[in-house]
C-alpha cells in the first residue's frame, strides 16, 4: 500500500493530497487498463447516471445489460453458442462459475491449482492457496475442492514439458478426487496473485483436452488476464484453449465494479430462473462503463498495445537480471510481467528484496506491486495506454531500485 492518500490521477499518473505525482505500473490491480479518467468513460458513465443509477436487472431490465452480455459473447474465446450473466466482483463470478458448473454436471468437485488465486470470500478463500492473508483465521472453508499441482516452470524439474506437468496434475485428479466427481477444473490461464507463473506450453491445452474426455467443465479465470492485459482479449487464446465457463471483471469497466460469466448457453440456461443474480448485479452506470471501455480498447487496438509494452518491459527486465542475480526468473506475457527474487544461483525466494524494492519505487514516484507466494515477485501491470517515455521513466526507477536493494 501507498503511504499517500490519492487525490486525482489522469491516463497512468496519480497525484496525491500533497500534489505529488506517481507513474502508475499497477492500473489499481489491473483494473484502469484503458488508463485514470478516459474521457469516453467518464461521460459514459455521466450520460448513464442521468437516465438512471438502478432498477435492479431483475425487477426493470435495460439494454446497457444485454450489450454487455453480447460483446463477452463476442470476445471470448471460442464459436459456440454462449449466454452471460453480470456480477460485482471477480470472487462474485467465481462464485457463480461454479455454481454453474455443479448445477449443470451434477457434480461437486471443484479442482483447483497450486499458488491460485480466485477472491477472499468463503467458496473463493477455499479455492485461493495461500494461507496469510487470505485465509488465516477465517475457516472453515467450504468443502469439495481440491488442489492440483501447477506449473510452474522456474520451480518444476528442468526441462518438464508443459504435456508432462499436466499429467502430473491430472494424475492427482485422477487418483485422489475421480473424474467421474469433478464437476470443473478452474485456472488463472497465468496465475495472478500467485506470482504471475505462466505455466509451460501445451500445459493448458492438455488439461482442457483432459477435462472434454472426462466431462468435467473447464473454466478460466480470466479476472486478471482478460480484456487485453496480456495482448489478446483473453490469455486462453494464445493457445488456442477455448473454456467452457470464463470468468472476467477488473479490467472490463475502468474501474466501476462489474464481473461476468460468459459460457456455453446449454451450461447457462440449465439453471432455473432466479438462481443466479444479485441486487445490483450488472449495475447500469458500471453497464455504460464498461460499453465505453470495450469500444475503447477496439478503436485503440489495445491488444496490440499490451503486446507493445510487453516488448518494452520484457527486454529492460531481461537487461535487469543479467546484472543482478537476485533476480532469478522474469515472465510474463504482454503487459502483466514480473520478476521474482531469490537468494543468487537458486529457487529459496527472497521476499526481503522484493520488499525493499517496492518501497524504494514508491518512494521515488512509481506504483509497482508484489505478488507471489512467497512475496518475492514484483509485478507491473501499467495502463495499456502508457507511452514509452513515462513507462521508460518507471523502468528507470525500478532498475534504480533493485540495484539499491542489493547494493
Ligand atoms: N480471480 C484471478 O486476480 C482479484 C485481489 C487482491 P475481486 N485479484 C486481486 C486482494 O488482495 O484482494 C482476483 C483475481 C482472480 C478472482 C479475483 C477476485 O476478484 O474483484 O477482488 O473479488
């Protein structure tokens, strides 16, 4: 956390109480993708509240509601016929996936992977896998979820090939759950608050091949990989995995709280009128939001832009680690990059560093945050509208950073 309190910010730059400004490489959690204050947005959202703030979908239904639901029906990945429904927040949509899943399989198990992260509230704490803070204290947790290897390939034998570390997972699905039990297999595509571990190639596809042999529902959790983050629409896409369920949020209302899940409408519809839904599920001004963002992030092609910024990040981060070998690993994909610090020569993490390098950023203006299990990673997660003078700017100061921290 900051120790400033915000006053304003514009594009990816906030300014505090004191009138101080910071370069933002966080997008408030990879939320503001489309940048802080987007004239679009904001006169969308003006131009909504002005019709009106709420009717409850359920009692008076609008159109901003619908054309959300047709454009996720759009994006996500894969032809077939889908239906969505609007929620408040990513955990709200996970909730919901699964929900779906077991209404649809008539099943229970939910599998879930290694350092995955999926929302603080009761089912998402049990499918989140760290302990401090999520989870601490706050059990019991609910039952019917299982937890499955990841890869992770900084950390897993070398050389295990993505195919390979599926079935690794897919063995203790089989053995310890039954496939005939699990009603879905539920992943970030790249791992979030886990420490953004983008698993090996071929890992994704082999899982979700396994789950269409089995009959067990694939869902992605796309929350924080969706809506351009990482150069597609969605981080299935870059192998081609088309899920069954998809959950998304974040990034898809610069910053108003909106959540979907989008699947196959036979999946969809086998649940009965009124078992999914929420008062202000789908919220008409989050609605107008996030139609301006989606319309935004087409004309500003702002996949093409994540994959920009990536090219940026990614060859600083890599000129970063050759000088320090503290920095054992770099990864990521488009704009959602990391570095992970270790003790030099090893896998043993070394959160102290990360740390200090955190707070030197912010302390010299730049918005960077942690992750990881072991809170040894640093993410950056700019605004996909950021220009190469400003990110190159935060850079600096990362570099700056790390070089201060080890000194
Ligand atoms: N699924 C993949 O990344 C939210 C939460 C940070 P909500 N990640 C940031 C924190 O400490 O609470 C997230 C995610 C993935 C689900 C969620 C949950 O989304 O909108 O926070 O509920």
């Amino acid at each position: 956390m900051l120790p400033v309190y915000i006053d304003r910010a514009d594009g990816a730059v906030l300014v505090d109480v004191d009138g101080n400004s910071y370069i933002d490489l966080g997008s408030g959690i990879a939320v503001t993708s489309i940048g802080h204050n987007v004239e679009s947005v904001v006169d969308a959202v003006n131009d909504q509240m002005r019709h009106f703030a709420h009717t409850c979908f359920m009692v008076g239904p609008y159109e901003g509601y619908v054309a959300v639901c047709e454009k996720l029906n759009e994006l996500t990945p894969g032809g077939h016929a889908k239906t969505s429904i609007l929620l408040n927040s990513g955990a709200e949509a996970v909730e919901n996936a699964i929900k779906v899943a077991r209404h649809a399989t008539g099943r229970q198990a939910v599998v879930v992977f290694d350092h995955a992260y999926h929302g603080r509230t009761n089912l998402t704490m049990a499918l989140t896998a760290k302990n401090m803070p999520y989870k601490d204290g706050f059990g019991p947790f609910a039952p019917e979820v299982y937890r499955a290897p990841m890869s992770y390939p900084f950390r897993d034998p070398e050389g295990m090939s993505g195919e390979e570390s599926a079935g690794r997972a897919i063995e203790v699905i089989e053995k310890q759950v039954g496939a005939a039990n699990v009603a879905c297999v539920l992943i970030e595509p790249i791992q979030g608050e886990g420490g953004f571990v983008v698993p090996a190639a071929g890992f994704l596809p082999a899982v979700a091949s396994w789950c269409r042999d089995s009959e067990v529902l694939f869902v992605a959790d796309e929350v924080q990989t969706g809506f351009c983050r990482t150069g597609d629409w969605f981080a299935c896409e870059n192998e081609g995995v088309v899920p069954d369920l998809v959950t998304t949020a974040k990034g898809i209302a610069g910053g108003l709280p909106l959540a979907g899940v989008t699947g196959r409408s036979e999946l969809m519809g086998n649940v009965h009128t009124g078992g999914l839904g929420g008062t202000y599920s789908g919220n008409p001004v989050a609605c107008a939001a996030a139609l301006a963002v989606i319309r935004t992030m087409w004309d500003l092609d702002l996949g093409g832009e994540a994959r920009r910024i990536g090219a940026v990040i990614e060859a600083r981060l890599h000129g970063l680690q050759k000088q320090h070998p503290v920095i054992g690993d770099v990864r990521g994909r488009g704009a959602m990059q990391a570095i992970e610090f270790v003790k030099p020569g090893t896998t043993v993490a070394d959160p102290a560093t990360a740390s200090a390098v955190a707070a030197a950023c912010h302390a010299a203006g730049v918005v960077i945050l942690t992750c990881g299990t072991w809170s040894n990673v640093i993410r950056l997660l700019p605004p996909l509208t950021i220009d190469d003078a400003l990110l190159n700017e935060g850079l600096d100061v990362l570099a700056e950073s790390v070089a201060a921290a080890v000194a």
